[in-house]
C-alpha cells in the first residue's frame, strides 16, 4: 500500500514505466498493526499527496516501484475498439 507519481507520456505508442511508491510511516503502534492485522497508515487528506507544501512536512518511507506498461491512444479510437 503506497502512494506515487509518475508522468503519462504524451506521444501515441507503447510505453514502460516505474512508478516509485512512498506510504506515510506512522507510529510504532500503527506499525506492528499493519503487521499483525494488515493494511498501514493512511493519510487523512488525499489531497495532501499532491499538495507540495504539505507533502514535504510528511514522515514518509519507501513502499516499493511499480512497472507499468501502457498503450497511448490519441487519435481514431473506433479503430482500436474504444468507446468514447
């Protein structure tokens, strides 16, 4: 579980990406219920994820990278099977 950012390419074509993740780090009781229980701290404003001023005042730890590979479509979507 993890929050992250990562830029869509703007040009048409297949694309790989890594998106690196972060998850707020929480108190060491929150800490040993996720995991014993599962899950972990969440923030209580999402918005405070893409806020600047906000995010760089988080106590933060690394969650991992995510691979994505996406197809980018711009133009005659009927074509590729797109309902718009």
């Amino acid at each position: 579980l993890g929050y992250g950012f990562c830029h869509l390419p703007a040009t048409p074509g297949c694309h790989a990406l890594s998106c690196v993740t972060w998850r707020p780090r929480g108190t060491w009781g929150e800490r040993l219920s996720g995991r014993l229980v599962g899950g972990g701290p969440q923030l209580r404003t999402p918005d405070a994820a893409y806020a600047g001023a906000d995010r760089f005042r988080l106590r933060t730890e690394a969650a991992g990278t995510v691979h994505l590979q996406l197809g980018v479509l711009l133009r005659h979507f009927a074509r590729y099977g797109v309902q718009c």
